[in-house]
C-alpha cells in the first residue's frame, strides 16, 4: 500500500513538473520574442490573442501539422533519434532539481524533489555531456555542409564549456560539502553561494550561457553564416524538440543557477517553489536581455575566453576557495 | 533481490548486444553510437551495483567526453570514404586471440575467487566514503596514474608546440 502511494506521489510529482516545464518553455517563446521586440524598439507578435498571448499555441498547432521530412540522402535513423536526445536529456536534468522542504502528508514526509540522488551534480553533467550527442549527431545525420559545420562547432564548443562549467562548481561542492542538489540549496540557507563565490557564479553563467547555444555563443546555429546550423534540414515537430529542447534547457540552467548561487528555493513570504520560478525566469530574462545586446563571438574569441580565461581562472577559484576552507 | 537480478541480466544483455553491434558495424557513426549506449549500459550496471559516483563518471568521461571526440574525428572524414576506413579482416586475428587470452584469465579470476559466490546485496556507496577509501588505502596508483597522465598532457603541449613552430619555419623560409 505504501509502494503503491508512494507511486501515485511520484507520478503526481512528474506529471506536475513536466506540465509546468513544457508550458513555460511555450511561454518563454513568447516571452522572449515580446522582450526582444521592445529591445529592439519594435512590438514583437500581437495578433494572436491578447497581447499575442495565445501565438505560442499557434506555433504548437503549426508545428504537429507541418510534414516532417527527411532529405533523401540523409541517415534516416540517426536523423529521426537526434532531436528526441536533445529534448529528453533536457528534461531528465530537472529530475534533481528541489523545489521547496519536505512536506508531511498524512505521516509521512515527502520531499519536494523528483529524485535526491547524492550525486545530483554529477548526474546533471552526465545529461548535458550526452545532450551533445543530439546536437552533434543531428548535424551530421543531415548530411549537408551547414548541418555538419554547425554540429561540429556545436561539440566543439559544448566539450570546452564542459571543463569551465564543472570546474566552477568544484568550489560549491566544497562549501556544502556534497553533491547533492537538496544538500547544496540546504546549506544556502543563511545566506546564498553568490555573495561567498563570486569568481565561480560568472564563470558558471558564462559557461552555461555557451552550453545552451545561445547569443553571443550561438555559432553552432549562426543564422547569417550556416542558416540555422545543425537543425537546418529539420521540420515539422522534430525542429520543435529541437526548440523544446533550448528552452526547457534555459529553465534548468535557470534553476540550477537558483540553486547552486541563489539559495534555490529559500526567500521570504512567498511559497518556495514560487521563488525558485521567479529565479527561473529572472534568469531566463537575464539570457534574452543578453541575447539582444551582444553580438556573436568569432570562433578564436570563443575558443580563447573558454579554454584561456575561464579554465584557469575556475582553477585558481578551486585553489583559493582550499586555501581559504583548510 | 529478483528484480536486481533480472535487471542485471537485462543490462548484461543490452552491453554484449550494443558491444557487439559496434565492432561489427561497417558505418563508423553507427559504431560510435553503439558504443555510447554500451557505455550506458556499464554505467546503469555500476549504478546497480551501488556505485552510483562511478556510474556519473562513466557517463561523464566515456559516454561524454571520449566519445565525443571519436565522433570529432570521424565527422571530419568525408561520409563517402566510410567503406574504405574499415581494417581489413586479417587484422582482426590479433584482437580476437587477446581478447580470448583475457576472457579466459577473467573467468579463471572470477571462478577462483570465493567472493563471487556470494549473492550481491543492494548497497549504496556514499561518494565521501569512495573518496576517503580511494586516497587513503590506493594512494600510490593514483600519484602513479596522474603522473602518467601529466605526462601525456606534457606530451600533447610539446607535439602542438613542435608543429606550430615548423609552421612558423617554413613560412619565414619561404619569405625569404
């Protein structure tokens, strides 16, 4: 009987997160395209509903029923499994992100994540580290130039902003003295990570920023040069995973910014799984706000601010923040 | 106890079955690919097996990051060529009489030990104390192993460094 509530919970839990995931990256869609419209002194999508608010299921609906092609010389097989890796490995990450305390429900205490793995980081890296397959094995299974040259650069790029992003949460781990997402936001609890580790919260934006293939770091999609990169032989409802895929990814690296810099879920007054949503989106806006000020890095300048700034400077960060705890 | 061992069967057969796909596939994606889900396969084994640090390792390094770099490779080769790039058979004799020499040392390991009779209890290994008894008790093969490893980044820098500075060479030369 308790197995089987305990199911029921689980269920509850994923069906809720899920929900919330796929709605908010519909939303974000449009969110940044209304943004992005202001900052750029134009109005963005307005027609569909108030304020354009229904455009996102416009898309939806646009999307399902467009015809998913395949190019003929493509690699049918690996062409039809790329986008689903991206979306999948996206959505999986989330499985340890905590969203508020434990709450007691009829006796017994159920805690307010998917799974408290006690190595949540390492199981989020793993994910992103298999997320590049997607990326990488998309552009190639297209069998075009751009395609090809966009997932190239796309691993490339992923594989070097790896190294800094896992590098720059070393000192995290050390603070909270565990790998554990739960364990992390628990010893924030006092006061948030981003006031001890300064250092380490730019290079984990920065990183996370190129992880997500995003302006400035988009050179794996670099519209004017690769027209759309890797996903460019891609329609229909597998180019959507693909855009699913980038926008569930901005909200985990949102919550895992919260998390491991933010106090995660802690704040006065309000419910905490609010909190850790506003933290999401305040990110997630942070990225746009970004995305329409900066323009796109040269492939040496990208190389030479991973490998030559941020590697040595998480290092040093590591090396000072042992010092500092011994 | 019989759903871990069911599972266990399962991704023991998922292993050998993606393994053996990968070495035998003549399209070196494909192969890459396999591999990649072998190496998912071991690291749900570790998980299994109460290793849960290992597994996100394995996943990690191999699955992630060696793999990655294969596919690097192979994605700059021309797709057409794919048919030439593949060893003849002959070659193959080498490989199989190893593995067969290191399957049979395995099995004789394996069978002689007397641990291994004993059924395996669901257990899960903190990754504190896999770190405390990694540097504690095995601390020289780990010095051995980083400087080994050192000596590898040591050697990739100087190749690099070698190479540019011939390219540097023989451009001034041709100026001159």
């Amino acid at each position: 009987m308790t197995v089987l509530l305990g199911f029921l919970v689980l269920f509850a839990k994923l069906a809720v997160v899920l929900g919330v995931l796929l709605f908010l990256a519909a939303y974000l869609v449009w969110v940044e395209r209304r943004f992005l419209g202001r900052l750029q002194v134009r109005l963005g999508p307005n027609r569909v509903g108030l304020f354009g608010l229904l455009q996102p299921l416009a898309d939806a609906i646009k999307l399902i029923t467009k015809e998913d092609t395949v190019p003929a010389e493509a690699d049918r097989f690996i062409f039809l499994l790329a986008p689903a890796v991206v979306a999948v490995t996206a959505l999986l990450m989330f499985a340890v992100v905590p969203f508020g305390p434990d709450i007691t429900l009829g006796g017994h205490a159920i805690p307010m994540v998917i799974s408290d793995i006690n190595i949540g980081l390492l199981f989020v890296f793993a994910l992103s580290s298999l997320g590049i397959y997607g990326v990488a094995l998309g552009g190639w299974a297209s069998n075009s130039k751009f395609s090809l040259l966009g997932g190239i650069r796309g691993a490339a790029q992923m594989i070097s902003y790896e190294l800094a992003l896992g590098l720059s949460l070393v000192p995290i781990v050390m603070l909270a003295r565990s790998f554990s997402l739960v364990d992390i936001v628990n010893a924030q609890s006092r006061i948030p990570f981003i006031v001890a580790q300064p250092v380490s919260f730019v290079i984990f934006l920065l990183s996370a920023m190129a992880e997500s293939k995003r302006i400035p770091f988009d050179l794996p999609e670099a519209e004017n040069e690769l027209g759309a990169g890797f996903h460019t032989e891609y329609s229909g409802m597998r180019f959507g995973l693909f855009f699913i895929g980038e926008y569930v990814h901005m909200q985990v690296l949102g919550a895992l910014i919260a998390v491991f810099f933010l106090g995660g879920w802690h704040g006065p007054f309000l419910p905490p799984a609010v909190w850790l949503l506003i933290k999401i989106i305040l990110v997630a806006l942070v990225m746009i706000w970004v995305r329409g000020t900066l323009p796109r890095l040269r492939y040496d300048q990208l190389m030479a601010l991973g490998w030559k700034v941020l590697v040595p400077a998480a290092l040093v960060n590591i090396l000072v923040t042992g010092v500092l705890l011994v | 106890m019989l759903l871990y061992t069911i599972l266990f069967y399962l991704l023991s057969a998922l292993i050998l079955a993606a393994t053996g796909l990968a070495v035998t596939r003549r399209n070196l994606v494909h192969a890459v690919v396999y591999l990649v889900i072998s190496f998912f396969g071991s690291a749900m084994l570790f998980y299994l097996l109460g290793a849960p640090f290992l597994a996100a390792l394995e996943v990690i390094i191999y699955a992630g990051a060696v793999m990655i770099l294969f596919l690097f490779i192979i994605m700059m080769l021309r797709v057409a060529d794919f048919e030439e790039q593949m060893f003849p058979p002959g070659q193959s004799i080498p490989a199989a009489i190893l593995a067969l020499g290191y399957l049979g040392i395995g099995a004789v390991l394996i069978f002689s030990d007397p641990g291994s009779r004993a059924p395996l209890l669901p257990a899960a290994a903190e990754p504190r104390v896999f770190g405390s008894y990694l540097f504690v008790k095995h601390w020289l093969a780990i010095e051995v192993v980083s400087l080994l490893l050192l000596v590898a980044l040591v050697g990739a820098l100087y190749i690099g460094r070698a190479n540019k500075a011939r390219t540097v060479a023989t451009v001034n030369k041709e100026n001159v």
